[in-house]
C-alpha cells in the first residue's frame, strides 16, 4: 500500500473478528513502534500482548476494578467483562516515564503514542484492522496494578486488533478548517 493512501485511508474498525495478526505481522507493528520519534532515545513505552483467555482475565480485571470504586449494573459488568472480546488480539501500550533533564514527561508520553499509532499504520497496512480505544479502565489504578505496571508507567491506550466485518467511510475534513498562517506581515 502506498503510504500517502494509507494515511489518508486509515480508519478505526470498532468490531473486530477472526484472525488476529500473524507473528510475522505483529513483528512488523513492533518495528513500526520501535521507530516512532523518540527525543533522547529513551524508548519510553513497552506493550503487552492479549489474546486468547487472556482476553477474558482481562474482562475480570476491568470488572473487579470498577466494583471496587462503585456499584455495577448487570449490564455495566457485562460490557466491562466483554469488552476486550471484541477483538481476537489487544495490545496494551505504555508510556514508561524517565526522569530525564532535556526530555520531559509530556514528550515522552507523546513517543509512547507516536509509537501506538505507527503500529495501527502498520496494521491497515498489512491489511489487519485496528482501532485505539482508551476509556475509564486505561486510567484506573487497580487495572495498572493488576497488569504490572510500575510507578513510573501509564497505559496509553488499548490496541484492538483483528479483520472487520466492513469498513466504514468517514469523511476527512478539509485542512483549511485546522490551519491558520500566522506571522505574516
């Protein structure tokens, strides 16, 4: 694929099916990550990967997470159990915070998710879809904890990945409605 179509092409695919990324595929959403601008090289992310009964762990974990801090309807723990089922593969990325005297955390927060978005290019790329999903459950401190993450680190966002059942079409706006020229006299 061409990359200037794929930039202009790319979009979130919400339902995700069967496969998930080959390994060979998923070799290249890594290297894809691996190359995002990165001030300092401090490589500030890491990216766990969720398949198979995994996923369901991951549904309990969203749904004691958000027991412990209120009471959930049925039909809240039934979203929060099967939400990471809607795709076969998901990939947590994190920002791993460095102190660093020239690269502050904002910057380095911005490299983890330069590096989730190369990896979804890469994905539409290779022809596996992909949406970016984020929410109440990527900032909850107990579901950091119960995926490992250290002090110094955040989730990103969550990584759906699989084949659509169709993809949308979602108008692009036009540039002229986001640029300003400023500074000439």
């Amino acid at each position: 694929m061409d990359a200037v179509e794929l930039l202009l092409n790319r979009v979130s695919s919400p339902v995700l099916e069967e496969p998930a990324p080959t390994p060979e595929q998923l070799d290249l959403l890594y290297r894809a990550a691996l190359r995002a601008p990165d001030h300092g090289s401090l490589r500030p992310y890491r990216f766990l990967q969720i398949e198979g009964a995994g996923r369901e762990k991951l549904g309990q974990v969203f749904v004691d997470a958000a027991s412990a801090e209120r009471e959930l309807s049925d039909a809240e723990e039934q979203k929060l159990r099967q939400a990471p089922l809607r795709a076969p593969m998901l990939l947590v990325v994190i920002a791993s915070l460095q102190s660093h005297p020239k690269v502050p955390e904002i910057e380095q927060q911005i490299t983890a998710g330069c590096a989730a978005h190369s990896m979804i290019l890469a994905a539409f790329a290779q022809g596996v879809d992909a949406i970016w999903r984020s929410g109440e459950m990527a900032f909850n401190p107990r579901v950091k904890q119960r995926l490992g993450l250290a002090e110094n680190e955040q989730i990103i966002g969550f990584i759906y990945l699989g084949k659509a059942r169709k993809h949308r079409v979602v108008p692009c706006p036009q540039p002229g409605e986001f640029v300003q020229k400023w500074g000439k006299g």
